[in-house]
C-alpha cells in the first residue's frame, strides 16, 4: 500500500468550532437568525467564515513577497472565468469536510447551500478558464503572480430557449453582492483617454506631451486565490472604471444637475459588460477603451509596487517583473509601457524598448483569421494618439533596422511584417505588435504551435529562431477531478495516495488496476451513480426523462461552425433515420447531451442551435424509437454546470475541423474524469491520444495535411451531398417540416449552409465520423473492454495538469520560481 499523503492540511478547527463561526456570521455579519435565514444567508455567513482564513492567507502572501521581493509574474487578461469559488476555496483550504459536518449539524445539506452561489463568469470560453485555471495552479505553486483583467459589472449573458431559439438574457452575477472581493481605493489609478500630444524643446531634448480629453479612475478588486494546500493565497485584481470627478461642478451650477451624471454613466460604461464574442473581435471603440483601460491600470499598479519596493530607480524593472499577454487583447500594454518609460521616467527609446521585449510574453490562441485582431489606424489616433506615434515608431525601427538587416531590400516581406496594415484604411496588426514586443510566444498545444510558427508568423520565426515555443495547456485538477467528482476522487484515495490533485502523476497508479475486474466494477458504478445524479439536472433543466443506462454523449463548448457541432447533428438524424428504417437497428441506447452559447450575433451559430432542439423535440417524442436516442440541449451552460455533467459523461466530442481548434481543455476535463473521446486530430486531442494510448481513444476524419490537400483540389460540398445517400436524406429532412411541422423550411439555412459553402467541411468527414460512432457503440457493449479504457484515460491525463503547464511557463519563459508564504 502507498502511504497516505495530504498536501492540504486540515486545518486545526473542528466542526464544532466551525460551526460557531458559520452562526456567528450569520448574526453579526448577515444580522438575522437561525430560524430565519434564507439559504442564501446561510451562503453568506458560510463565506464569511471561509473568509477568515483565506483574507489571513491573503496577508500572509502578501507579507512574503513583500520581503522577499521576488520576480513576480502579471497575467494579463480580458476575461478571467472564475466560476463559483466556495466549494474550491473549501478544498483548497482542506475545510470541505468539515464544513460539511458543521452545515449538518445546523440541518443543512453543503450542496444546497453551494448552489446559491452565483457563477463568475467573466470570460466566453476557453481563453478565460485557461486564465482562472493558471491563476490557481500559480497560487498552488507560489508563484508571486497577480492576475489581471475587467471587474464586468455583467459577465457573459445567460441563456434561454424560446421555443426552440436562443434569447440573452443579462447576467447580473453581483445582483446580491460578492462576498469574495474587497474594493482598494488606495491603489486607484488615473486613466487618461483622447485629447492630443505636443511635442516639446526643452534643453535641446525633445519630449512628448499628452494632454488627455479625458480622465476616467480605475478601482481595483482583489479577489483572492487560494493555492491548494491553503498556504499561498494569490490574487485577481479587476479593474472598475468611475468618473474621475463625480460631479462636473460647473455644469452642476449652471443647473444641469441630471448632465452633471451623464458623464459618469459614460465612464462607467467602460467596465459594464464583457465582450460576448468568442474567437471574433468586435472592432468597437468601447473594446479599445475596455484594453486599454485594465492595460494602463494594471501596468501602473505594477509600477507603483516596484517604487514601494526599490525605490525611483527602474534599473531592476525587468528583472522583476514578468508580463503575460493573454492573447492579444492587452497588447496594447506594450506601447503603454514604453509612453511611460520614456515619456514619464525619461528613459532613452533603445533601453526602454528592451526592458519592455524583456516584460512581455504572448499567448496566441486561435489561428482563425477572422479573430486575429486589427484596430483602424483612425480609432487607435483619436482614442489614444500618443500610442499611435509609439506604434508607428515601434514598427519603423523594426522594420528599417531588424527586417532590413535580414531581408534588405525586400518589401514584400515589408508588407507581411509591417505592424501597419495598407488597404482602403489602414489597420493596426496586433499580432504583429505583440510578436514584435515580446520576447516569446507560445501556442497552447503542439500541433498549434507549429502551425503558428509555419502558417501564422513564418517569418518572424526565420527572423527570430527562439521567440516560438509551445506550452501545452492544462486544466486544475482540484476544481476539474477533486472539487467536482467526490466519489471518483473517493475511489482512487483508496488505491493512490491523497495528494495527487498536486502530484497528478500518481494517477499512473491506477494503470496496474485497468484490467482489474473489482476496481473496474467500482469505477464504472461511480461512473453511474454521477449519470443517476445528472438524470435529474435533465429533468429539471429541459423536462426530458432519460435512462442512466444509455450512454451519455457530450459536447460542450462555445458553438461555432469549426467546432462542428452540426456534424454531430447529422450523425444523430442519420441514427434516427436508421432506426424508423429498421426498428431493430442494433445500438445501445444513447443520450446526445449539448451545452453551448452562439455569440449574439452569429446568425448561422443561433440557426444550428435552433436546429438541435428541433431535432431534440422531434426524436425525444417519437415512440416509434422505443427510446433508444435522447437528445438535450441544456440551456446556459457555464463553469457551474460543467462541474455537474462533466463527472456523468461517457464520449467526449471533440470533432473540431482539423487545424482550427488550438488546443481544447474540455477534452482534458473529460478525458480525466473517464469519458472515451470521439475526436479529431487537433489541438490537444492528439496529445491526449499520446497519452492515454490510441486503442483508448476513437480518432477518426481528416488530419490537416488532408485538409489542405483538399482544400487546394477545391472541395465541392455538393459531391459529398450527391455521392452519400445517407448524408443526402438527412440534409434533405432539414428542408421540409419534418421537424417543424406546418412550417417546412426553418432548418433550410443548415443545410443551404453545408451543401453551398461548408466552410469547415463537414460533409468531407460525415462517412468517417459515422463509422467512429459505431466503434464507440462496439466498445461500450463490452463493458470490461470500456472500462478499461476509460480507466486509462483517467491514468494517464496528469501532463494536462495545468500546474505543469506553468511550470512551463515558469521556466521557460518566465523564469520565476515559487516562493512559498511563512506565517
Ligand atoms: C481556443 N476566445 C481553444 C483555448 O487556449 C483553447 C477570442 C476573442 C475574443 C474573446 N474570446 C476569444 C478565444 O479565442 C478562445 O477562447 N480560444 C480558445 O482558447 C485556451 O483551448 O482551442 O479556441
């Protein structure tokens, strides 16, 4: 037997003393009683117990890096998508069971209470989680790190179905409050916006001025990030915009009491609402201003902690501190820094323009062309015109002395290169500036790190050999396995040791254990017991009845076209079709479960959406198919839900075009917790079939090299429509009212859209896709043959720890090291 482990310390406090606590709360901090309070009371006084010691931890932290003043790492980011914290900052205390006992002993049932906790969602989908999995797995490894980005006073919109379609809905997730930030007006800062730049003689020296239009404060909120083990507390500081001034007194006076706030309003816009546009910019005004704004802030904040620490003198400033761009969204940062280097703090251009490649990093997550970011030459001038002379400068340094050095003469490579796009108007490429002032970039999985070395920026890489890495990325096994899965983390504490969540390697343990017939038994009744669970949440969300028997199929992340969640949609209409042709078609019963928000706008994306619960309503009240398909789309997922249906799923559908999905993380979150992928050869899926064996994954469709080739034949959707008699028939259902009866042709744009365009070649990989499906329905028949499998994969996922990523990130290219926090 291993020993028995535990990195987090329980800490010395019953469950009776916590208890005291929790009511002590409840009557001082919340001011009602026992009897009375609603269970969001209960929510509160919960957090404010918890609260004790994670604020103790914040201090702590916050002592030790002050006196040891270590290089520390910024994390930069527009979306930050927490999810709910009480049940991690539980775990990651080493409090949950005995907060659990003590909600008890009150007549209290822990998962009752947790769920009046409101998601965090900041953030639209992979880029944000991967930013609140880091900034956990930095607060686990005592990274001195700061996270930073957007207090949004609304986060991502919550979703609804009206008959069939998605509506928005605001999300208002700080309604009743949020008991885990505290405000620091002390640390506030003075944005400046608009206006224009003098240039100024003085002393036979030339300087630039800036005299802002306007001025709007930034407040910050710490939220804090408790580390696994509960030692190291990190925090996530958003940035609030406000009027500087409340009031303009002048037009108060003059008796425009209600104008008097007008201005206020608009400044307050700033950080009212995230983006909803995954993968896509928006090219608004108010998103520049939303970049710069936490940008600005959160460099100046930085700059006000090395003066507390060392003094005027910047000698140090790069040395101490590292700056990671979360894709291009804060790029911005990167003229900001050098205006207050040189036009501040007086440094010359060439030493302030290494120290700033020396502080910056890049993040690039998504090689579609269409979210490669590109701001109007016009609106970067009038919002900010003193960063558009730093960036004009930047890019004619760069390309008169690096690019002519290396390709002298060669203005074609100019073009490519030049951060300044030409055309009818002209485009700031932050792409370009961000590779420009990094010192590295790093894609999230290794096929995407090639690919953006050799498609994406090929040249700069010729002209800077080093600058490209890849860091795979990863998911926090305390929120993705410990937090979120109880029995299956239960089970494996009783074979490896407790502190795997911060040591995941030791899940290889359970490899010797795959083919053994007891532990498979108990893996796979802990699988059921989390479908008996999710039968429920089905129930509740949607009103349809399904069996925990069927295999839980599921898809879940933003849908968009690349994604492909169409493709699936297909194969499930093929499958019902084959079934009302022979009503003895052989296969397990199976449940096909969606989770997924279309960007507002995204026409095609809302009509997919449309067409699965169409579909989903037809094929769950068709009696002729005895139940053998269940289709559900569950309206709003979100991090919360995920933690839910994550543990109950089966198949794992990862089914992106090959080469458009840079990494993925839900497939690691799946994988992990014992799903059998269904996938393609992209992004991380490939690692992931590295891992866990390719016998224990279904891979199936076009690689990228296929896809090229075919795309330079000339792909012609409509072959594959004529030649495929299946494909065929279940394109052609979508055009009449089969599925919308008495109103034939509202699903005709799904498949206009496939048989005209198909701009992710879905038709291509149906025949492919289809017989993938059958190898998992094969495999899931033979029950010791599945468990196997699925025991493997949970074996074999700890490379997507995301603590291994930022030790990637650690050494690689920040060069930090942990610092762990003393009392
Ligand atoms: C990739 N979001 C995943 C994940 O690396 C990858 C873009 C523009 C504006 C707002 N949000 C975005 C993304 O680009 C995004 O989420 N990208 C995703 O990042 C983490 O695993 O493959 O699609």
């Amino acid at each position: 037997m291993p020993s028995k482990k535990s990195v987090a310390p329980t800490p010395a406090l019953t469950a009776e003393q916590f208890k005291t606590s929790v009511v002590k709360h409840l009557r001082t901090t919340l001011g009602t009683y026992e009897e009375k309070a609603s269970k969001q009371a209960w929510n509160k006084a919960l957090a404010a117990a918890i609260n004790e010691f994670v604020f103790e931890g914040v201090s702590r932290t916050r002592k030790t890096h002050a006196n040891v003043g270590a290089r520390a790492v910024h994390y930069l980011s527009l979306e930050f998508l927490m999810g709910r914290l009480m049940s991690n900052n539980l775990q990651n205390l080493g409090l949950y069971s005995v907060a659990e006992e003590a909600l008890k002993s009150l007549g209290l049932e822990i998962a009752d209470v947790l769920e009046e906790e409101p998601d965090m969602a900041l953030g639209n989908g992979g880029l944000g989680r991967l930013a609140a999995c880091f900034i956990d797995s930095m607060a686990t490894l005592s990274i001195p790190a700061v996270g930073y980005g957007i207090h949004y006073e609304h986060g991502l919109f919550r979703q609804e179905f009206h008959k069939g379609r998605q509506v928005e809905r605001p999300d208002q997730w700080r309604e009743f409050g949020n008991p885990w930030e505290i405000c620091r007006p002390e640390s506030a800062q003075v944005i400046k916006l608009y206006g224009y730049v003098e240039t100024v003689y003085e002393q036979g020296k030339l300087s630039k001025v800036w005299h802002p239009g306007r001025t709007i404060r930034a407040i910050p909120w710490d939220i804090p990030v408790v580390g696994y083990g509960g030692q190291n507390v990190n925090v996530l500081r958003l940035w609030e915009s406000r009027a500087d001034k409340f009031f303009d007194w002048d037009v108060f006076n003059s008796g425009g009491y209600v104008d008097a706030y007008s201005e206020s309003v608009e400044a307050e816009t700033i950080s009212k609402v995230l983006y909803p546009n995954d993968e896509t910019d928006a090219g608004k005004e108010l998103r520049l201003i939303q970049q710069y704004f936490f940008s600005a802030a959160s460099i100046a904040d930085v700059m006000r902690r090395y003066k507390a620490a060392n003094g005027e003198d910047l000698a140090n400033f790069a040395k101490l501190n590292a700056m990671q761009l979360n894709d291009t969204h804060p790029a911005i940062a990167i003229p900001e820094l050098m205006r207050v280097l040189v036009d501040e703090e007086n440094f010359a251009w060439d030493e302030a323009w290494a120290m700033t490649r020396e502080t910056f990093s890049y993040t690039n997550h998504t090689l579609l062309p269409e979210a490669l970011e590109k701001w109007s030459l016009k609106l970067i001038e009038k919002v900010l015109p003193r960063h558009m002379e730093i960036i004009l400068e930047i890019n004619s340094r760069f390309l008169t002395q690096e690019v002519e050095t290396m390709w002298p003469g060669n203005n074609d490579i100019k073009r490519k290169l030049s951060i300044v796009e030409e055309g009818a108007e002209q485009m700031i490429r932050m792409g370009n500036l961000s590779v420009i002032g990094s010192h590295t970039v790093n894609g999230v999985a290794q096929i995407h790190s090639d690919l953006v070395k050799k498609d994406l920026f090929p040249e700069f890489d010729a002209l800077w050999p080093n600058k490209f890495v890849n860091v795979t990325n990863g998911i926090t096994p305390r929120r993705w396995m410990k937090a979120c899965n109880p029995r299956l983390s239960a089970l494996i504490e009783q074979h490896i040791d407790t502190d795997w969540p911060r040591y995941l390697e030791k899940l290889t343990g359970l490899k010797p254990l795959a083919d053994d017939q007891a532990f498979q038994d108990s893996f796979m009744a802990v699988k059921h017991e989390n479908k008996v669970d999710f039968v429920k949440e089905i129930k509740t969300l949607t009103g349809v009845d399904v069996s925990a028997d069927a295999i839980f199929d599921v898809q879940i992340k933003r849908l968009h076209e690349y994604k492909r969640q169409h493709l699936n949609l297909l194969h499930i209409m093929a499958l019902y079709r084959r079934v009302l042709i022979d009503p003895n078609y052989d296969m397990h019963p199976r449940v096909f479960i969606f989770g997924a928000k279309a960007a507002p706008g995204y026409k095609i994306a809302k009509e997919i959406i449309f067409a699965i619960n169409k579909v989903a309503e037809k094929i769950n009240n068709d009696r002729r198919i005895n139940d053998k398909i269940k289709v559900v789309f569950l309206p709003n997922y979100r991090v919360s839900l995920a933690e839910k249906l994550i543990p109950a799923a089966d198949v794992s559908e990862q089914i992106s075009l090959a080469g458009k999905e840079a990494s993925g993380t839900g497939n690691m979150k799946l994988a992990l917790n014992g799903a059998i992928t269904i996938g393609t050869m992209d992004g991380a899926n490939i690692e992931i079939a590295e891992e866990a064996g390719s016998d224990n994954v279904v891979i199936f469709g076009m690689e990228v090299d296929d896809v090229v080739a075919l795309k330079n034949k000339g792909y012609h959707p409509a072959d594959y429509y004529r030649s495929n008699e299946e494909l065929k028939a279940v394109l052609d259902w979508l055009e009449g009212d089969f599925f919308t009866p008495g109103e034939p042709g509202l699903l005709a744009e799904v498949k206009r859209n496939l048989v005209e365009s198909d701009p992710f070649m879905v038709l291509p990989d149906f025949e492919s896709y289809c017989e993938a499906h059958q190898k998992i329905d094969a495999l899931y028949r033979d029950k010791k043959a599945w468990a196997k499998a699925a025991i493997l994969n949970t074996a074999s996922l700890a490379k997507f720890n995301s603590d291994r990523s930022i030790q990637d990130y650690a050494q690689n290219i920040w060069h930090v090291k942990g610092v762990e926090a003393k009392s």
